[in-house]
C-alpha cells in the first residue's frame, strides 16, 4: 500500500501537502515505543492508567528517544511536501495536526484493515 498524502491546511490559511511517514521511517520510533509499553504493562490497560501513570509513561517515552519531539524531528522534516515550510514557524496546534496525519493516527490517515489481511 502506497504512503498517502495530503493537502492540510494551516491556521493562517496556508495550504500544504504532506506525506505520510513511510513504516520504514517510523520503525525505529515505534521500536522504541513498545518497548517501553511493555515496562509498563504491568500498570494494565492505558485507560486504566492514573493521571501519574500517563505521565510517567510520557516522560520514559521522552527519556528513551521515542516521545513527540522525537516524532517531529524524525518524520515532520521528511513528510512535509511543500517548499519552504519552517518548522519553528508553526504552532503547536499545527504541528500537531501535521504529527497526527503523519503517524496515520485519524479516521481518514489510518491504514485499511483490509490491507493488513493481506
């Protein structure tokens, strides 16, 4: 299945197409990140997880190289199409939007469960 892509916008209005990360580019992040699930599994299901418990998991997932600012260095930089487009120039919210497309974390970016029967 080819990486999708897309036109988002940004909040002052600015159009720009973005890619998502390939699974090649996102394995070693993703490595990162079951293993340090799996040191807290023993907390059960992360719905289950206090508010200490989440934070604690935040923070060892930032310590272990495998947390958001690791995202955004390692995948932003690379799945933004468009000429020209600064990093340190959007916001928060924007970045996030970026991240959330990216990663395939939406509805519409999530890969079909028919291709993962194949």
């Amino acid at each position: 299945m080819p990486v999708a892509e897309k036109e988002l916008e940004l909040d002052d209005g600015t159009k720009i197409l973005v890619r998502q990360a390939s699974g090649r580019k996102k394995l070693k992040i993703e490595a990162i990140q079951a293993r340090i699930f799996r040191q807290f599994r023993h907390y059960g299901s992360p719905e289950d997880w206090t508010i200490e418990q989440h934070e604690e998991f935040a923070d060892a997932l930032d310590e272990a190289g495998g947390g958001i600012e690791a995202q955004v260095e390692a995948w932003l930089p690379d799945c933004i199409q468009t000429e020209g487009v600064d990093l340190d120039d959007l916001t928060t919210t924007e970045i996030m939007t970026l991240l959330n497309w990216v990663r395939g974390d939406t509805e519409e970016a999530a890969i079909p469960l028919e291709s993962l029967q194949e």
